[in-house]
C-alpha cells in the first residue's frame, strides 16, 4: 500500500506552492538561503522556523523522490 504522504507528485505541488510563497520580489525560501548564506545576522527564532517551513517541501520532496526511484528499480 502506497501512502499518501510518499506521493512525489504531492510534494511537487507543495513545493512550488508553499516552498516558494510570496512569489515577488523573489521566493521567501530563496530569500532565507541567501541571508543564512551569507552569515544569518540578525535571524530571529521566527526567521529559523520559517525557513524550516518553507524548505520542508522541498526535502520531502527529494526524499518521496528518492523512495519511488528506488522502489521502481527493483
């Protein structure tokens, strides 16, 4: 039985939507990799937290990825 939450095509969606609002002036996920990038002054628990959210997508995304290639494999 296949679970819902390994689903790529899920994770997919997720991350194009969630991973990257707001969309303008560029996406909030790449804004935060930037500022950690470049030495996280003056991040806040907050911004921390928020970059977990938004980042969270993408990783499960790589890893339902990840499974389904495997699993197809064998």
């Amino acid at each position: 039985m296949k679970s819902a939450y390994l689903n790529p095509l899920l994770w997919l969606i997720l991350s194009l939507t969630l991973g990257l609002a707001p969309f303008s002036p560029e996406p909030h996920l790449w804004e935060k990799i930037k500022w950690v990038s470049s030495g996280a002054e003056g991040m806040r628990f907050i911004d921390w937290f928020d970059l977990v959210l938004h980042a969270t997508p993408w990783v499960m995304l790589i890893i339902s990825s990840s499974i389904a290639i495997k699993n197809k494999a064998k």
